[in-house]
C-alpha cells in the first residue's frame, strides 16, 4: 500500500523547528515499522531524507495528484492535513502541543499522547514555546494509527464486493 508522507513543518522565523514537529530519528522509527509499504515523502530542500522516494519542492498540484492517490498519508500538525479537506481524504496526524479540537478534523486518525502536554496559550506565537520529547506519541502509537487508516477503506471495499 502506498503512503505519503510528510514529516517535517516550516521552520520558525528564527530559523529553529517548531514545538510541534515531530523528531526526524523519530519519524525513522516510524518509517522503519512499515517496510512492506511504499512511502512517499515530500518536502523542501534542506530536509532530511526519511525514505528512498524522497519528491522535494512539489507544485501543490502535484501534491494534490499523490493525497488523491495514496492509500493514506501521515503527517505532524501542518499544511498536509488542511489541503486534504476538499479532497475529502482522512489521514494521520500526529499531535504534540497544539490541540487537535481546534486545528485538526475529527474524521483524521490524530494521535496525540496526553492533552495534558498541550500549551496554554493555543494562539500564542510559537517562537514562544518549547520543545518537549515527553509531549509526542510513541513510534509504536503512530504505526498503529498508520496500519488501522490502511485497513478500513480496505475492510469498507470487502464489505461492498459481498
């Protein structure tokens, strides 16, 4: 099954990545516990290589030409999420310190570990804020995440060829 993948989110304007970006030894983890699938990932220079398909500085048409065509697509708290709304694609997406209620849709997979790590100030410039390892879900929580939005289109397609 194919996969798209989209690890990484713009850089603060202080050139540092956000709170909310997911760690890239992390994402290799997260990578590494679905070998039997193809992964797609996208991005900008500059950004680490997860996966042997590695396609940087994407059109957004082609972008949207990969969400309609992926079996389903990952990503942490960014743009990825938002463009698949009108292509009425659901996907992962994992959460750390912004709140999925507010920024995420409820017809994703959003994984997040505890609303406890979330910020207080949900609008506050992120400059501001932290970075904390502790407020991101386990590798083994994302894949989980990743192999159930696999199986249930694939379930909802058995069901109807009965």
């Amino acid at each position: 099954m194919k996969i798209l993948f989209h690890p990484f989110t713009q850089k603060l304007r202080t050139g540092m990545p956000s709170a909310k970006q997911y760690p890239a030894d992390t994402w290799k983890r997260v990578v590494a516990m679905l070998p039997e699938h193809e992964i797609i990932q996208i991005g900008v220079h500059g950004e680490e290589k997860m996966c042997n398909d590695f396609r940087v500085g994407l059109p957004l048409r082609e972008i949207e030409y990969l969400v309609r065509e992926c079996d389903t697509w990952v990503c942490c708290d960014s743009f990825l999420q938002h463009m698949a709304v009108p292509i009425g694609k659901p996907g992962v997406v994992v959460w750390s310190v912004s709140d999925p209620l507010i920024f995420g849709y409820q017809w994703n997979r959003n994984v997040i570990k505890d609303r406890s790590f979330l910020r207080a100030d949900q609008f506050g410039m992120w400059e501001s804020e932290t970075f904390n390892l502790d407020a991101f879900p386990s590798p083994r929580d994302v894949v989980h995440e990743i192999r159930n939005a696999l199986c249930i289109p694939r379930l909802m397609q058995e069901a109807s060829d009965v």
